[in-house]
C-alpha cells in the first residue's frame, strides 16, 4: 500500500472536526504570506516614525550635550550612539525585508536529481523567512530605542567636565584653580575650595590648564 | 471492498462532503509524495473526482489558528486531506470552496521510501 514515492498510508476516516481544522490551516495557509507582509508593514511604518524621530532627536540635541560632559562619558555616549544607529539600520532592513520581500526570482528549473519547489512552497517558505525577518527587526528597533536612550541618559546625566583652570606663576610661587571672577587687573581664584585674590601685574606667567598638576607639596 | 471507478466526464460530480475508506487506499497508491524543507507536496488524482490536485501539508504557519496545526512530515498521526480541485465548478458547492468535497487521510511515514 505504498505511492509512487512509498511513505503514504491510508489513514482512518476523518472526523467532522478533523476536517474543519484542515480546511482552516489550509485557507490561513493560503493567506498566511498576505498577513505576515501587512503585519510586517504596521510594524515597519510603526516603528520606523519611533526610530526617526529618535534618531533625529538623540543626534541635534545629542551633539550640544556630548561637548560640555567629561571626556570619557562622552566616548561612551558616541558608543552608545554609534550602536544604536548600526543596530537601528540593521533593524529597520530586517523590518523592510518582512514587509517587502528579498527581491530575488524564484526558481523554476529543477537542480539535477532535485523536484521543482512548488510555489505554494516557495511562498510557504518566503513566509517563515518574512516571519522571522519581522521577528528580529522588532527586537532590533527595541534596541536600538534602549540603546538611543542610555546615549541620551548618558549625555543628561554624566559628571560635568571639569572648568578650565588658570596655573598662574608669581615669584617662585605657583597658584593654580579655578578662575571665578576677574577684574581690573586681578582674578579671584578658587584653590582647593579656598578663594584667593591674584594681581596679574605681578605674576610672571599665566597659563590656561585643562586640570591642575598634582599639589605641591606642602609649605610655601 | 469495491472500489467504484473514477468517474470523469463533461459534467462534474456534485459537491459532496463524503468519506469513503477507499478514498484513503486509492490516494495512498496513487498520489505522489515530495518532501521539501519544511513542507511535504502531495499530489495526484482526486479519489472522488479524478481530477489532479495538490495538498501542501507544512510543519507550522504563520499564526496558526489553533495550536499543532498539520503533522509535520516525521510524526505519525494522520494528515487530513481533501479534494483541492480549483478549475473545476462543482454543482451545490458552496461559495468560495474549491473541491469536489470528498476528504480522507493519509499516514506520512517517517521516511519516503524509494
Ligand atoms: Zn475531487
């Protein structure tokens, strides 16, 4: 009791139920692939307005921020930004390849000794694949959202940078602080938290620092 | 048992939901099996109609409507099939169905044989 090809039995007769559940897989089968590319599109026009609006967001008003926070929170925050944009973009083409299809024709002569796939195969096939495709660009974007908000947190929230200092040399005396007000002629600086008036006529050299050398030892 | 000849002619059967254990015997010996990744084709003449027609039985699908949707091609439990005929008008066949209405089932064994 065997097919052309064997690996076919006669089964018992179906019930009514049985049959109701065939012809249902059979017409979502029919449909499946219609459904996979409009649940594929809502996706793609969804996210795809999130993603460039925060795109758009986390790169102009990103850019002011990065400058004023110190310098090492600011390489993680161009990280984090630079992830998110290569996550976003492989995200968004995944969502593009659920909704749109690969743009490659399928194949119709049969390889040696290989069976043509039928086209409701093909489509069973570009489905599962779409599907798939749908289901990566939906955790991609995810990330990239996760990932375009710890950049921006980060921006918002790291340690300021540190003022620019003034090292100010007088004598064999060296001051160095931050400058906090200056006028005719003289800067208030703030040295470890105490303020001292400076006369610039006097001093030999004033120089702008990023950040002060290590203390001097102590006694003048 | 007697298996009733494949009636075929001008005028196409009547739409009939029907069963017959021949169904089954007939499309066992007669219809070709193919498997592809993911999916297995079956296909030959319709037990009823005598028409050719083709059953893609898959593994899953898209949002299934109800869980364990087809037997994938290795388990045993039987594949419902039923007559797919699309160019052919049944009379009494109601709107939107394809077919002559005849369904039966077939086991996949584990492996195609040569
Ligand atoms: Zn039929």
């Amino acid at each position: 009791m065997t097919g052309p090809t064997g690996g076919l039995r006669a089964g018992p007769a179906p019930t009514p139920a049985q049959l109701r559940h065939a012809r249902s897989v059979r017409r979502a089968l029919a449909t499946e692939l219609g459904r996979v590319r409009e649940a594929a599109l809502a996706w793609r026009n969804g996210l795809g307005a999130v993603l460039a609006g925060l795109i758009g967001f986390s790169l102009i008003k990103g850019r002011n921020d990065v400058g004023q926070i110190a310098s090492n929170w600011a390489v993680v925050a161009g990280l984090l930004l630079l992830g998110a944009l290569v996550v976003g973009a492989w995200g968004v083409l995944a969502l593009l390849r659920a909704a749109h299809g690969r743009p490659s024709a399928a194949r119709v002569v049969a390889s040696p000794g290989g069976a043509v796939r039928p086209f409701s195969v093909e489509d069973h096939d570009e489905t599962l694949a779409s599907a798939r495709s749908l289901r990566i660009g939906i955790t991609l974007t995810c990330l990239c959202t996760a990932l375009l908000a710890a950049a921006v947190g980060v921006t918002w929230y790291a340690p300021p940078k540190d003022p620019p200092q003034l090292l100010i040399r007088q004598g064999g005396t060296t001051l160095c602080g931050t400058p906090t007000s200056a006028a005719r002629g003289t800067v208030v600086l703030k040295v470890n938290g105490v303020t001292s008036t400076v006369d610039l006529a006097r001093a030999d050299s004033v120089t702008p620092v990023a950040s002060c050398p290590a203390p001097a030892p102590a006694g003048p | 048992m007697t298996t009733p000849p494949i009636p075929q002619g001008p005028v196409p059967l009547p739409y009939l939901r029907v069963t017959e254990p021949s169904y089954a015997q007939r499309a066992a010996a007669t219809f070709l099996r193919e498997d592809f990744a993911g999916a297995v084709v079956l296909s030959g003449p319709c037990p009823r109609c005598g028409h050719p027609m083709e059953f893609p039985v898959v593994e899953r699908i898209f949002r299934t409507p109800t869980p364990g949707a087809s037997a994938p091609a290795s388990a045993s439990p039987p594949v419902v099939v039923f007559c797919t005929v699309e160019d052919v008008e049944y009379p009494g066949a109601p709107e939107g169905e394809a077919g002559c209405g005849a369904y039966w089932s077939l086991v996949l064994a584990a492996e195609a044989g040569t």
